[in-house]
C-alpha cells in the first residue's frame, strides 16, 4: 500500500551513420569496459538494425551529444483495504468494477487491482508497561504471544515495542516466533522515573523533556519512522494501550503523519486494568479512534477480558489476511509532499482504508 516511483529510460539514436562512426573510433574503449564489467547495463536496444549496444555507466548523458534521452517518473499508489457488510463481516470475491476511487475528490482510474490474503506482512507490536497496565500485562503476553504464533509465516517479520517512561526495542524484525515470544515475556511495568531516552531504534536518544510518563506518541511515531518505513509490502501495527499518553515529544498528528508515510495500518486494543481508572473510561480513546482511522486500522476496546483481547487479535488476524489492492496513477502528478485525500466506494459494504497518503517530493 503506498507510492512506488518507477522510472524508466530509453536512449533513441540519431542516425545510422553517426552511430556506426562512433562505434568504429570507440569500439577498442567499448570492449574494454565491456570486458571488466561485473554487472552489466541493460542493453538500449537500437530498433533499426536489431543489435543492442552497451551504455557507459559513468558516462553523463547530459555531456553525450549523440543520444536523447527520455525521462518519465510514475508515481503509482497502492491501497491495501477491507470490506464490510452492515454487520461488520468481510466481504469478498468482489472484482475492480465494485470499486469507484476519488482522490481530493477527483475521480481516478483503478489500473492494478487483485485480492491480497497471502503477501509478506512486515508487523510492530507495541505494548504499554506503563502502571495502568499492571494486572493486565500477563494476559497480553500470553495471548499476544499465542497470535503471533498463529499468523507469522516464514516469509513474514515482526518486532517488539515496548513504552512507558522510554521507548524501547526489544525484539528487532524476525520470523521467529520464539523469539517474539521470550521479547513479550521480558516486557516489565515501569511506573518509576528516570531520564526519557529512546535506546534500541538505531537513533540514539530521543529525549522527551519530561521525567516520567507515557510515551504512546514518541512509540508510534518511532515504529513508523525508524522502523516500517525502510520495510515494503504489507504493513501493520498492534498497540496494546489504554490510549493514555503523557510527556511524548510527538504529537498524536505527528505519530499520524509518521504511520502514513510509512504506508501502515494502525490497530489499537484498549486495554487497562478498569479499577486504575474507575467507571470514567479511558482518557485517549478520541486520539486512537483518529490514528486507526486514518491509517485503515480500527479500535477494539477488550477491556480487561482475556477473551475480548483473543477475539479483538483473531479479528485483527481476519482482516490483514482478507485484504483487497487497488493501484491508481494520480491524475494530480505534482510531487510537493502535500497529503492526498483517498475515497473509496464499494457497491456492496464499507471500505476500510486509509485516508489519505503523502505525495513524494522527487
């Protein structure tokens, strides 16, 4: 799901005769380089007499006055997305013609379309160890563990947040289940107070400029940032929080803005201890409904329950296998960064999808 430049280049020559003078006064050089190349160029292929010629990889074409060469960036988005029925049920065998898409409301032209359920999943699973979280941790471990158990394959990867006062890696990309598992085990409650640092993403510190907290934003925005977005394919956070975030550095549109670029979908279980919080429910359930909306994910509040939290995973696992694709050109080819309003609609259900994507700058 995302942007994919792809250029493409064709060098056309300018005449039989200039092209065999040039060949007869450089052929000793040509073979020469020819001879020592270990990868070679593709080959531009001269139409006119069916031979192909090799293309002098250091070789500035703006300084060869012989070739033209044309230029044409594409700049093709991807959407990866789901479909509901009026009782929440993933609807599917639908084809391209079901769809209509709008991008800032202009209508565009669905060029590649195909029904995704078995393409690699890069996943982050990121899980508070704040207090509020103290008697629910070991049934997060457990039934996290069990779900990556079950939806891990060997071409997939997965790693491990965990984020209270600091933000921290604890398991980096694997396959491995086991693992993933023994980096859940290890995750501690952290109530007390120390320096706000980030250890672990590759980055150095992130200082957060406040002693002690809840680093729910800094986490998110770290995992798209640091980590998702040096990944391709399919992509997908789990947060396991209560929503609650105190002394980021980020704000919640900044951790948005980071998801989106990093083409990720964002699901968030609301999970706490309900005692830690009374009957007042939970303060940051507004933010995570934006970031799972914005990004093609959803909220889905378990509570304290063990049995909601292994549904709210089995129906997050459904959904990431049941996927739809749809890829578009843009009728808008200006590359400024400015963010792109997506609308997708189904002739039968609700598109779940992102709401938008960035345009790229070069």
């Amino acid at each position: 799901m995302g942007r994919t430049p792809l250029t493409f280049s064709t060098t056309l020559s300018k005449g039989l005769l200039a092209l065999l003078v040039l060949a007869a006064a450089f052929l000793p050089w040509i073979m020469h380089v020819h001879a020592q190349s270990a990868s070679p160029q593709p080959a531009q292929t001269n139409t006119s007499q069916g031979k192909s010629s090799d293309q002098n990889p250091d070789q500035n074409p703006r300084q060869d006055e012989n070739p033209q060469t044309f230029k044409v960036e594409v700049n093709v988005v991807n959407i990866l997305f789901n479909v509901k029925d009026k009782h929440g049920a993933l609807v599917p065998n639908l084809k391209r013609e079901d769809f209509g898409l709008f991008e800032d409301g202009q209508k565009q032209t669905i060029k590649y379309f195909t029904a995704e359920n078995d393409l690699p999943l890069t996943l982050g699973i990121l899980i508070d160890t704040s207090g509020s979280q103290q008697r629910v941790l070991p049934i997060e471990q457990e039934v996290g563990a069990a779900f990556l158990k079950s939806i891990i394959r060997k071409k997939d990867l997965a790693f491990v947040i965990n984020f209270d006062v600091n933000v921290e890696l604890i398991q980096d990309l694997t396959s491995s289940t086991r693992d993933l598992k023994q980096a859940l085990d290890s995750v501690k409650i952290n109530t007390g107070g120390g320096g706000g640092t980030v250890p672990g993403l590759g980055g150095g510190p992130f200082p957060t400029g406040t002693p002690r907290g809840t680093l729910l934003y800094d986490a998110v925005y770290l995992a798209g940032g640091e980590k998702l977005s040096h990944e391709v394919g399919r992509k997908a956070m789990i947060i396991l929080t209560d929503g609650e975030d105190q002394g980021s550095k980020m704000k919640i549109e900044q951790a948005i803005e980071a998801a989106q670029k990093a083409d990720v979908i964002c699901y968030v279980l609301l999970i706490a201890d309900r005692g830690f919080y009374g009957f007042g429910g939970y303060s940051g359930d507004r933010e995570m409904r934006k970031l799972a909306e914005e990004t093609g994910g959803r909220v889905i509040d378990v509570g304290n329950r063990e049995d909601k939290l292994q549904e709210g995973f089995k129906q997050i696992g459904d959904e990431l296998r049941s996927q739809y694709s749809i890829g578009y050109t843009p009728t808008n080819p200006k590359r400024d960064g400015t963010f792109r309003k997506i609308e997708m609609k189904a002739k039968a259900g609700k598109v779940q999808a992102r709401k938008g994507y960035y345009a790229p700058t070069k």
